[in-house]
C-alpha cells in the first residue's frame, strides 16, 4: 500500500497536473482558434471582395471603410480616402484614431457622442466639418455609418457635401432673414398700429368732450384745440410711417438733379426763423468755405434729413438757448463735394446709452420723452437710412444737459454750369432786402387775394372757401381740372392772383390741368400754381414741381403754409 501511495505520489500528480494543464492549453487554443477563424473569416470574405469594393470605390466620389467591431480593425479603406483627407490608408490601418485628426476637438467630441448613443437599427448620419486636403481648408463632410447583417463590421461611407452644404446654408440664412423682416414687419404693424390708435383715440375722446361742452364755448374751443393738435401728430405720424415703410420695402429711390446748396439753406432758414423766434432761441443758418454751390442729389431727402435734426433741436432746446445750422465745403475730389452738414442745439443732450440705439425706429430716450416732448420715434431711423442711401454718415455727440450735434457727411457730384454764390449770402444790403420781404411775407394775409380753387370733393372746397374768404380772399371754384383750365383760359389776364390745385381729380387731373396752364400763351401763364393734395409722397411733390408748379402743399390743409407760400411766390419769387 505504501508502495502504490508513493507511486501515486511521485508519478501520478505530476501526471494529473500536467494532464489539467494540458486540456487548459488545448481549451485556451481553441478559443485562439475560435476567435482566429471569426476574424480570418472575415478577413477572407473581405478579401474575397476586395476587387467587389475596389470598383465600387473607383466610381464614387465618396470614399468608404469597412471596421471590424470587435477591434475596430480596418478591413478595407478606399484607396480615394487619401485623397479627400490628406491620411495615408497604413496611418488609419495602424491606428484608427488618426481620423480625429481630419476634424476639430470639439467636432470629434460631437461625434463621438453621436456614435455611442447610436441605436444600430438604422443607419447613423453624422455632418461635419473636416480638413479638406483638396483645398487645404475646412470643407464640409458627411458620413453614413451602418452595421453589416451579422453586427461584425461598421461600414462608413464619408462623402464631401461643401457646395451643397454652402448652397443650404445661404438658403437657411436667406430664410433666417426672411423670417426675421417678416417678424420685423409684424412688430412695426403692431407698433404702428398701437401708435396710430393712441392720437385717434385722443381726437376722438376731445371731439366728444367738445359735443358735450358745446354750450360752454371756452372749454369747446379748448377741446378742438387739443383735437387739432393730436391731428397734426397724427398726420405727421402717418407720413413718417409711411417714409418708413418705403425704406424698408427698399422702395425708396434717390433722385439725381442738380440743385443749389444756398437754396436748401434759405428755404430752411425761412422754415424755421419764426418757429424759433417764437420759442426765443438763436437761430442762425450758416454756409462756410463754398466756391461751389450747385450739386446733384435727392434736394428734397437731404432737406428733409436736415429738417428732422433741427425740429429736435428746437423740440429738446429750452428757451434762451441756440440751434445753429453749418453747412460747409470740405473737399473737391474727382468733381464731387464733399459736404459737412451740422445741426448743433444747446438742449437738453442724449444720454450716452441711448446713443447707440436713436437711430432704431420708435425708439425715444425713455417713456417721459413721448409725454414732454411728443415725437414717435421715426424721424432719426428715416434720416439715418436717406443718409445711408446717399452713402454717406451721422456722426451723433451729446452731452446731457450741455447739448447735442448731428453732423452728416456726404458727398454729391458737383452739378455744371453756373456755381455763383447767391449774393445774399454775400452783399449785405442783398441779404438786407432779403430780410426786408421775409418780413414782408411773414406779414403776408389773403386779404384781397384772388384764388382759383380746383377741388373735386364738395367738403374740402367748403372748408378751404369759408377760411381763406374769413381773411378776405376771394374763391371762385373749379370741379376738375378740365374746368380749371377753361376758367383760366376765360378769366382776364391778371384775373386770378395763384390757384390751388387738387391733384386726383374727374376729368382732367391737376398736373395736366398745370401743365396746360403753363403752356398757354398769355402774360400771365406763370401764375403761382400751389398743388393741395392728399398724395404726400416726397415723389409727388417732386412731380408737381416737374410739371411747372410753384409748390405742393399736403393734406390736411394748413392755411397758415398757404398763407405763406402765397405770399413768398407773389412777394419773393415774382419779385412783385
Ligand atoms: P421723435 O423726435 O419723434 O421722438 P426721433 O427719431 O426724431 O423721434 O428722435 C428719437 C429720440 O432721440 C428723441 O425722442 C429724443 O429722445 C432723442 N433726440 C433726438 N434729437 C435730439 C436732440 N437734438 N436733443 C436731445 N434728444 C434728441
């Protein structure tokens, strides 16, 4: 027994561990050779189609790979992946983290993110941007990334979609813009409305108070007074929101046609010598440096910019301050002048913060403004895009309390022919006369004028009749146009001192009806013609000028501006 014991002791153990370390070895190179077959077996059928998927690839554009799960060992890597990425086919055999370097850090982190939430029931489409090694830049790239039947190997097919990719994103940015004018249009709509109710409401609320006062004839005219003057905030609402909408449908046109540069500062100077009188602010009006003076440019937008600074200069300046106008030459380059225009008050300034936003339409310093002071907001995003237009730009400088200036630089072609600086600007005893029949003018009445009113519409004829005959002028009325004409042509000569002419008129309208009167042969054929027209487009008064006319005044009537112009046409321009 002791003999079989150290028998087994001495041959048998070693034996059985020898035994148990051999069907170890054999278990452990089965599963090698498991595993080595799994591979081999899908290295052979990727070799088998090797030619199969080499030309495939040779007529893509896109380049593909084919990646063992298991390892993400590369099986097969188109020989056109080189060439799109600029990484050699052994660099991303080798090792396939190579490929981040085609894309940024934080791409790759984006698609690695992609890749491990990815289901596997479809395929996974992934975009990026990638290093192009075509045109050494960033390009845009995409990949498909599937899983074959038996969820061994990943196929990815990596294509560059740039012009495409730049195709939709100007096509995404197009519609991004769309969206936001759109949204833009509604928000002005809304704004524009909530801004146009708010006087409407007013004007209806004074109306009312003044049916119910009508016995009381202090508080009456107290309420039409209010009434009046929130309708002229409205109408000059209208007009601006108008202007606005013009700009922003870009339908706004700048008219090229020469013009005098002292003319626009004389009109301006007459425009505002009494309003600032009347609020006892300096005023003074002043040309600097000019040895030309006639260019070519939108006469009526530049005016109308200059005016939108000088009525808030007026506006934010109180009493015993001064609003001064320069206009100045600065250069002659290439037959163009260089213009500096600035509006300079002694007001209450603009606070720094909202410098930035004054030229956004309805934007106003803060809520108190609209209440002190009136305004919608409109006149500095009106005159920024006219300046834009016309090339050129509004330096703004403000200091609270101390004052403001608007300062715009443009440059106009210089027009030809004549460029004599008026001599009013120049001899005293001219610039005296001057004086001398502004005043005139300023003290111009009706009072024994004769006007030939062409009006269509029964209720604007009454009003105008009843006013202007209150002065003392005397009215004879003309239903169209076509009558118009025939009442001139049968008056005596001299019969009539202007006539006021309605534009959208039966029969005949007034800008023929003008243009009729202008062509007759008698002396007096160059009477002053003002158009009285609810068409109050820059270009409509634009075109009452064009066929002859002295001026266009705008509806709603104010019988103070037909007063004055009247008087400027038979004092000033006719030199009578
Ligand atoms: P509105 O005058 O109708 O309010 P604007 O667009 O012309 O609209 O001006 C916008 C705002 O800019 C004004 O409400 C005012 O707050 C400010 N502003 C413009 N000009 C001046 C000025 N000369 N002095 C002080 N504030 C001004």
């Amino acid at each position: 027994m002791e003999i079989i014991l150290r028998y087994i002791d001495q041959h048998l153990l070693p034996l059985s561990l020898f035994l148990a370390a051999s069907i170890f070895a054999v278990f452990c190179l089965k599963l090698y050779m498991q595993e080595k077959k799994r591979s081999r077996s899908v290295e052979l059928a990727v070799s088998g189609e090797r030619e199969f998927y080499q030309s495939f690839a040779s007529n893509r554009q896109e380049s593909f790979l084919l990646i063992q799960k298991s390892n993400l060992h590369i099986l097969y890597i188109s020989p056109n992946f080189e060439q799109m990425t600029g990484i050699r086919a052994e660099l991303v055999c080798a090792d396939i983290e190579v490929l981040r370097n085609i894309v940024t850090q934080k791409e790759a982190r984006n698609i690695v993110k992609q890749l491990k939430n990815w289901d596997k029931t479809q395929e996974l489409k992934l975009e990026f941007d990638y290093r192009s090694a075509g045109t050494h830049q960033m390009a845009h790239g995409y990949a498909w990334v599937q899983t074959d039947g038996n969820d061994e190997c990943y196929l990815v097919v990596f294509g560059d979609n740039t012009e495409d990719y730049k195709i939709r994103s100007a096509l995404k940015k197009e519609l991004e813009q769309a969206y936001q004018e759109s949204q833009a249009k509604t928000d002005f709509l809304s704004k524009m409305s909530h801004e146009i109710r708010t006087p409407m409401n007013g004007i209806l609320g004074m109306l009312s108070l003044a049916k119910v006062h009508v016995n009381d004839p202090k508080q009456t005219s107290y309420y039409l007074e209010r009434a009046e003057s929130l309708s002229q905030f409205l109408l000059t609402l209208i007009n601006d929101i108008l202007d606005m909408s013009r700009i922003e449908s870009g339908k706004m046109e700048l008219e090229e046609v020469p013009f005098d540069l002292y003319g626009v500062a004389e009109k301006l100077d007459s425009m505002f010598r009494s309003t600032t009188e009347a609020k006892k602010l300096r005023w003074d009006v002043q040309m600097q440096d000019f040895d030309v003076c006639r260019v070519v440019g939108d006469e009526l937008r530049l005016t109308q910019v200059i005016i939108n600074f000088i009525s808030n200069a007026v506006k934010f300046t109180p009493p015993g301050g001064a609003v001064t106008v320069t206009f100045r030459q600065m250069h002659k380059i290439d037959g163009n002048l260089h213009l500096m225009i600035r509006v300079r008050d002694t007001g209450k300034g603009i606070k720094s913060d909202f410098i930035s936003r004054i030229f956004r339409p309805f934007e106003q310093e803060d809520a108190s403004t609209a209440h002190h002071y009136g305004g919608s907001g409109l006149g500095m995003a009106i005159a920024d895009n006219i300046v834009k237009l016309m090339q050129g730009e509004i330096i703004v400088e403000s200091e609270e309390g101390k004052g403001t200036e608007f300062v715009v630089y443009v440059s106009l072609p210089i027009a030809e022919g004549d460029q004599t600086v008026p001599e009013s600007w120049k001899d005293d005893k001219a610039a005296d006369e001057m004086v001398d029949k502004k005043k005139a003018v300023e003290e111009f009445t009706l009072d024994g004028i004769r006007i030939l009113l062409a009006e269509d519409n029964d209720v604007n004829a009454e009003i105008a009749m009843e006013i202007m005959e209150m002065e003392g002028a005397s009215l004879e009325r003309a239903c169209d146009g076509l009558e118009a004409v025939r009442m001139f042509e049968e008056s005596p000569v001299n019969g009539y001192d202007a006539i006021l002419m309605d534009i959208q008129m039966p029969n005949m309208n007034g800008w023929e009806a003008a243009a009729q009167i202008r062509k007759l042969s008698r002396q007096d054929a160059d009477i002053p013609i003002f158009a009285m027209s609810a068409n109050a487009f820059v270009e409509d008064k634009r075109h009452s000028i064009e066929v002859g006319m002295n001026g266009h005044i705008s509806k709603p009537v104010d019988y103070d501006e037909v007063r004055q112009r009247i008087g400027e046409a038979l004092l000033i321009s006719s030199g009578r």
